[in-house]
C-alpha cells in the first residue's frame, strides 16, 4: 500500500477455499483509504450483460446511482474518462472470462496513482502474467482440525470419543474451508450414532469433487428445507431477504425457521446489504442436485435461459416442475399451452433482461416478445397452483378464463399486452400485489370484489386507461395506489383509505374528479395529484388535512 501505483492483484483457489472471504477482509481493512469502493460479488453470475456491471461499478465508485452506459465498449471509455485521476478499491469477485477483467479493469491507466484491483478466481491465467496472483492453498492438518471443532463443538469440551472420527471427517474435506464449516454445523450436538453413519457415508463417496460431499448437508435437512434450500440455490440466492421470505411465505414455506436453520447449517449467510447469499460450492451443490432430478425425468426446478425457452416453446413441462425463473434478453415465441402439464406450478417469474436499464432510465426497454408472432386471444391454461407469478411483457390480451389461483399472492405483468385481466369477476382472496404497470393496451382493471387483502396496486403509465372499478372501495387493506400518468383516466369513484398510506395521481390529466373516500383517513397517507386536473377535494380530505403527511397539488 506503500507504493503509489496502480496495481491488479490476483487471489487464486478451487472453490470452497476462501477466496471471497480474504477478498472481504481486506476490501473490509483498505475501504478508508481510498476515494471510492466497489465490491463486485458473483460476477460470473451475472446475466445481464457487461454494461450492467460496468454501470454498477460506475455508479458506488462515483456516488452516484445512475445508468451511465447501455454497451461494453461505452463501459470501457467512461471507466477510463471518469476513474483516471481517482484513487479506489475494487474487488472483482469470481471471475471466469477474461471479459471481466478487460472490460472492468482493462488497463492500469483507467485509474488513479494508489488504486487497487483485486480479482478472485478459480482460473489463474484469467489475471495474466503481468499481474501479482497469490494461491489460496487448503488447510492443513491441524489447522483443518481446529477449523471443524469450531463448528462441530463451538465452545464445549470436545468428548475424547469423538476424536477417531473427527480425524476421518476431516480427512474427507481435503483442507477445504468450506467443507469443514458444514460438516462440523452437520454434526453440532448430534450423537455418536449420526457422526459414524456420516463418516461411513463420506468414506463410501470416493469422489474428490466437494459438491458431492457437500450433499450430505443437504440430506441432513428435512423436506420443507430442502425445498427452500433448492429454491435459493437455484434462482433466489443474492435476493434481500424480505423478498426471499415473501416468495417463501407464500408457497406456504416457515420461512423464518426454514433460514434459521440454514444458516446454522452453514448453508446460507445474510450479508451486510441483507441479501441472503451462499457460497458457489454450496449453490453448485444445490443445482447439482436438481440436475440429477432432471436425468430422472423429474426436474422440479428451471433457471437456465435455454432449458426454460425448451419448456415453454416446446410444452416439454412435467408434474414436477414446480418453478420456473429466467432472465430473458431476446423475443420468443411461445406455445399457448406451455403450462398445460405442470399443474405444481407455485412460481413462474419470467424477468426483464433489461430490468437494471428500467430502473434507471426513463424509457421503456422493448418487448420480448415479437408481436408477428403472438397468437390471438389468450394463453390457453396456466396452473391455478401459483402463488408467485411475474412475467414482464405478457403477450396476450388477457388471462385465460380459466385461471383461478386462489393461492396466488404476487401479480407483476409489468409492460404487458393486456386489454384486461378477465372480463368477470375472480375470487383471488390471497392476492396482496398486483403490479400492471406501463400495460399501454389496458382499457379496465378487474372487479376487485374477490382481492380482499389487497395491499399494493401499481398500474403506473397504463395510458389507455379510462375507469378504475368502483369494487376498489371494497379493499380495506390497500396500502399503496400508484395512477401515476395514466392520462386516459376519467372514472374512479371511490377508494377505501382505511390502510391507505400513499396515492399517487400525478399526470391524470383527464381526471377532473376526486374519488369518493371509504374509511377513515390515516393521518401518514401521501397523496400526490400534481398535473391532475381536479378542481374540488372532497370535505373527508379537507377534515383530516392537518393529519396528512403530503399532499401534492401542483401545476
């Protein structure tokens, strides 16, 4: 640190080793020296394209949140331009294409006299010859030891019967720090019975590869964990955790022990953004274990980009499917009776590849879908067992007449080609959000007489929109209304603002009328009306104005 250079440093391993964790500590011990900082984590993970780390890595080393480039190239340009005369830290974790490196950190002269680059990799010659890498080697003997009975013992006197197969459990692991920490969390206050029948075990599964050592961890945890376990290793990991215990929740999981438990396994760990987060080899450890459902012919979970496109192109879906989550960055075509066979169905996200450019910018990403190709009308079934369901850009004018998922909590069909959600009346009495925003083609929402625990309702730049149904009124539990630019509005007659806590009428520029106001006002509700064109507030408002947190009349 001494020298004022640039340098790009190196931390090489196998996985399970610790790599991330050195990496964190210094990034963690160095962050106040520097002028900016940026931990990049799970870079290999990242499937939405360079640009979007690159403006990430813009973004924490400049303060501030934007959406700074939309190609590689630009990336590499303003990285140089806007970071040369800066001094920062910066850790590249788990990068395995040289990519990485020339499109995040491609030449020393991109920053300033002192930065730091650290890389973490599995691929020593990714950093290049160039460049300082240190191995990260494995554990040895005693240190492997002392490591496991931290975990397997924490602060009891360890039992001198245990010693024997200590010794064997810890030969297994090979050294690996990773290894160690579960099998020692497998093993805490287990009996003599549980720690010979794991050994034999380890002992019976030659294979060197830790992932297929790791699984007994897995086979220690009892259905409804596991199934919370896949579930985050294979399309939830990196998620904050309120989001997790939503989904969870809503597929009737105890998501609050089900992670407690976990995590006392060793298995997952909350970071500092409270995100939950596992190490690779153990999310390895998880896919690994829905691949072999899938040789069986039994695959209950899909995440990778091509095996979901053959599943919903090809109707190729079993009984046991029960999630489908992927990223999409291109059109598809897709096959009306795709769902037809997975009726265990409880999630199907279809996400916006383009989400970080969304969230960033004012322009709306283009559809996924080609509109030559999609078939008239409506998808012809979808499984009345969801519970979670997003699918950015649906392509059809409505839901099928025959959807009735009474467990369904979560709706996003955000940018969707919805005229309506039905045109009669479904009883959806567990719904709590329901997301329609920047649907251009919606003309009505639906009759939310069946929603009654309604709590969020975003229907955000839906332009066409001329009426919001009188049976809003019918909703006690609604916390957020989001109207904001739907220009076409003229009709909303009521809304309940028993739970009410921010509403949002901003651009109803056609909207001459203020609703009529059920329940009584909370005095922290935010309401926001500026470049409305409502001319009267109802006496309701103007009675309980001084308990109003905000409200916006602007022209």
């Amino acid at each position: 640190m001494e020298i004022d250079d640039v340098r790009i440093v190196g931390i090489w391993g196998i996985g399970g080793v610790g790599k991330t964790t050195i990496a964190r500590a210094v990034f963690d011990t160095l962050s106040s020296q520097f002028d900016g900082v940026c931990f990049l984590a799970d870079i290999k993970e990242n499937k939405h394209g360079m640009h979007y780390l690159q403006n990430i890595l813009l973004s924490e080393l400049l303060r501030e949140k934007a959406n700074y480039v939309s190609s590689k190239e630009d990336g590499k340009h303003l990285i140089a331009r806007r970071l040369r005369f800066k001094k920062v830290l910066v850790v590249l974790d788990d990068i395995d294409h040289k990519d990485h490196l020339d499109y995040l950190a491609g030449d020393l002269g991109w920053f300033g006299n002192g930065s730091r680059i650290i890389a973490t990799t599995r691929d020593k010659h990714i950093i290049g010859k160039n460049n300082v890498v240190y191995e990260v080697t494995t554990l040895v003997d005693h240190e492997a030891i002392q490591l496991f009975n931290q975990y397997a013992f924490k602060e009891e006197v360890i039992d001198e019967r245990f010693e024997k197969l200590t010794s064997e459990v810890v030969g297994h692991a090979k050294g690996l720090p990773l290894a160690l920490k579960v099998l020692g969390s497998l093993l805490h206050k287990k009996d003599i019975t549980v720690w010979r029948s794991v050994a034999d075990r380890i002992k019976r599964n030659t294979s060197s590869k830790i992932v297929e050592n790791l699984i007994i961890s897995y086979d220690g945890l009892d259905r409804e964990e596991q199934e919370i376990f896949l579930d985050i290793a294979c399309f939830l990991r990196g998620r904050k955790q309120t989001e997790i215990k939503q989904i969870l929740e809503s597929c009737d999981f105890g998501a609050e022990d089900g992670l407690r438990v976990l995590i006392d396994k060793s298995l997952v760990f909350i970071s500092e953004y409270d995100t939950i987060e596992m190490y690779d080899s153990v999310q390895d450890m998880g896919r690994y274990i829905v691949k072999m459902q899938k040789d069986r012919g039994e695959c209950s979970r899909v995440w990778d980009a091509e095996d979901c496109k053959e599943l919903i192109i090809s109707n190729t879906g079993t009984m046991a499917v029960e999630a489908i989550w992927f990223t999409c960055f291109e059109q598809l075509c897709i096959n009306k009776e795709a769902m037809e066979n997975m009726k265990r169905l409880r999630i199907l996200c279809i996400c916006d590849g383009n989400e970080y450019d969304r969230l960033t910018s004012f322009s709306s990403p283009p559809s996924l879908i080609d509109l030559e190709d999609v078939p008239y009308g409506s998808i012809e079934y979808l499984p009345n067992n969801l519970r979670w369901f997003v699918w950015n850009h649906f392509p059809w004018e409505s839901l099928p007449k025959n959807f009735e998922p009474q467990r369904l909590v979560h709706l996003d069909l955000r940018w969707s080609l919805l005229c309506n959600l039905w045109t009669e009346t479904k009883h959806l009495p567990s719904l709590r959000k329901l997301d329609l925003s920047y649907s251009k083609s919606l003309m009505q929402t639906p009759d939310f007489t069946g929603m009654p625990i309604l709590e969020y309702l975003n229907l955000e730049e839906c332009s066409s929109l001329e009426e919001v149904h009188h049976s809003l009124a019918c909703c006690r539990k609604l916390i957020e209304l989001n109207l904001q630019s739907c220009g076409s509005l003229t009709r909303f007659p009521c809304v309940n603002v028993e739970s009410m806590e921010y509403l949002n009428l901003d651009d109803c520029y056609s909207l001459e009328k203020f609703p009529e106001i059920f329940g009584r006002m909370k005095p922290e509700l935010v309401i926001h009306m500026q470049g409305s064109w409502i001319m009267e507030l109802p006496s309701s408002i103007i009675e309980h104005r001084a308990g109003l947190t905000v409200l916006d009349l602007r022209d």
